[in-house]
C-alpha cells in the first residue's frame, strides 16, 4: 500500500510552526501542498542512501509507491523540516547589514544566521541518530 505525502509532510508539520506556510495555506491549498512537496521531495535524497526499501514516488498522486513505516516517516519528516529550515538559513538578506529604524541599533546577522545553522545542525543529528536506530532494528539486512 502506497504512503501518501500528506503523512510525512503532516508529520513534519508537528515539529514547526510557520506563519508564511499558515499565510500560504489560507490562500491556496493547493498552493501550501505544492510548497509542502517541494520541501519532500528535496528531503527524499537525503534519506535514499541509508533508507531499507524503495524510495521511489509519483508525483502526480502525491504518494510514495511503498508503504513506509512509522519510523521512515518519522525520518522523512525531520528531513523536510531540515529543507524547510534551510530555506531560512540561506535568507540572502541575513547577509547584509541592517539597521532599526528609530533606534540605531545593529542587528547582528551574523549571530542569527549561527543560531540558525546551530539548529539545522541540532535536527540532522537527531535525524541521523534516528536513522542509526532505524537501522539497528535489522541490522542481519544489512551485513
């Protein structure tokens, strides 16, 4: 049985809170799963060389031809949270220099753009600690 996007991409969901992606989904649902699945689909090739079976999916349908378990979605679902973080570390803006308005404060846009990669780094590790366990439950398949 097939897996649909929706599973991973909701599960993703339960792990961060956006309000650009709420925006989105207010105007267009169709809109929001196009943005959802691009996220997937980038995260889909991060999880090929360690995943178990076939990651192999139609588009169209918007589903996965295998049936994943729980724990694959677990990890493809920190995987497109790792994407959608990506698109706001590499925020080109973050790069540049601003300055408030009435205040004449400096942001520092470099310790944010740190903060930020510190996170994306935190959820790989926990993503690839889970892959290792996801591994280790068959462990004579792999040897």
């Amino acid at each position: 049985m097939a897996t649909s996007f929706d599973v991973v991409e909701d599960y993703g969901l339960t792990l961060i809170e956006d309000y650009k992606l709420a925006k989105v989904y207010n105007r267009s649902e169709t809109e929001f799963r196009a943005v959802c699945d691009g996220f997937l689909v980038a995260a889909v090739p991060l999880f090929i060389p360690d995943a178990l079976q076939s990651l192999d999916y139609d588009i169209t349908n918007r589903q996965f031809l295998g049936d994943l378990t729980n724990i694959e979605v677990a990890i493809l679902g920190r995987f497109w949270m790792m994407c959608w973080w990506e698109r706001y570390v590499n925020i080109s803006s973050q790069f540049q220099g601003k300055i408030q308005a009435n205040s004449f404060k400096n942001f520092s846009e470099p310790q944010n753009l740190k903060e930020k990669r510190n996170t994306v780094d935190g959820v790989r590790e926990k993503t690839y600690q889970l892959i290792t366990n996801y591994q280790l439950q068959d462990i004579d398949t792999l040897y």
